[in-house]
C-alpha cells in the first residue's frame, strides 16, 4: 500500500495504516497544497483549529524536496496551541516531554518532520509498523493507493467514529477524526484499540 505522508495525520489516517500489511510513503510526488502533507486540525477552545506548516517558496515541486520556513515562529506557536487545547487531557502529561522536542528546530525538511511525528505516534501507541519510503513515483501502482484518499477539505461523517470524551465537549459537539493527537491525548494507550475498531 502507498500512503502519503502527513504532519500528525487524522485518525482515519493512523486507522488505515494499522490495518495495513505492508506500506509505503509516497515521497516522490508532487507537493499538494492544502492538504494534511503540512496541517493537521485539533480541538480547541474555539472550536476546530488548524495548524499549518508554512513551506518555503524556493521553487521545490517534489515532497521529499520541500523545506520548511521559520520566517514566523510556528513551531513554537504550534506547540503552544497543542499545550492550551490539551493541558487538561487525561493523557497530555504523559506525552508533554516527548512531544516538545519535535517541535525545536532541529528539521529542515518537510518529510523529516512527518516521518518524526509518526515515529511518536507509532512509539507511544506501540505499533510496530516500519517506515518505508518510496524510490520513485509510479503514477498507477500495482499496490493499494491511497495517496489520494484522505481530503482536509471534506466533512468526515460522525457515524463512522464511535463517540470518546473530548476536552471541550461540554461546549461543541463530538469532532471526529482530528489529527491523532486528539485521540491519544484524550484517550491514551486506549487509542490504538479505538484505531482497530474503526479499522473494522
């Protein structure tokens, strides 16, 4: 199967990759704007907010190319923002020492910033799942292809994500499939059962 690689993915994404037996990344396309390559959606105190990865503008097509930009201090506001959506998670504590170091400025590289946020999800929900890249772009492969499944832009229906405590859900009503951390802030090692059940 050929995934893309996204920036803490939502959890649909994390639920089809559980399911998979084999994988790849697809590092050899084209970048694709306004998708979950360089965002991710959260809960917050007003509601779902997205965080994006600017990406410097130096004429880089390819995915494995693009380079993120520091020209604003995102990284530092990302975090800030994973830190007032969740410090009252259940789980958030747990987490809060691993995840801030993802966030100094030790990448460059798009791809190397994915590929480390999966590692810290695929860490703490202990699945044991390798990172495989891909060598080329093969416009139709022979394997599964999901590069193009998952879209940002489009509503996920509620009935395909069972109901679990979210931290402002005194206020909105339950948000299905936000990016992984949602989940395992508020639920925990729980999390990677909740990923096989949606799984089927």
């Amino acid at each position: 199967m050929i995934f893309p690689l996204f920036y803490f993915g939502p959890i649909s994404y994390f639920s089809k990759l559980t399911d998979a037996a084999d994988f790849r990344f697809e590092i050899n396309e084209n970048f694709r704007k306004q998708t979950y390559r360089n965002r991710c959606y959260i809960q917050g105190a007003n509601g779902k907010l997205r965080l994006a990865i600017p990406i410097e503008h130096d004429g880089s097509r390819l995915m494995k190319d693009i380079k993120m930009s520091d020209d604003s201090n995102w990284r530092k506001e990302h975090f800030k923002s994973l830190v007032s959506a969740y410090k009252s998670s259940p789980y958030f504590e747990f987490y809060e020492d691993d995840l801030a170091p993802l966030f100094q400025k030790n990448k460059k590289f798009l791809i190397d910033f994915n590929i480390s946020t999966l590692e810290f999800i695929f860490g703490k929900l202990k699945l044991n799942l390798e990172i495989g890249l891909t060598e080329s772009y093969i416009e139709n492969p022979d394997e599964e292809d999901f590069r193009n499944y998952f879209n940002s832009k489009t509503e996920p229906d509620p009935k395909d994500f069972p109901e679990y405590t979210q931290v402002f859900g005194e206020r909105f009503e339950f948000m299905p499939d936000l990016s992984i951390l949602d989940l395992l802030f508020n639920e925990g090692p729980a999390a990677a059962t909740y990923l096989k059940t949606i799984a089927g």
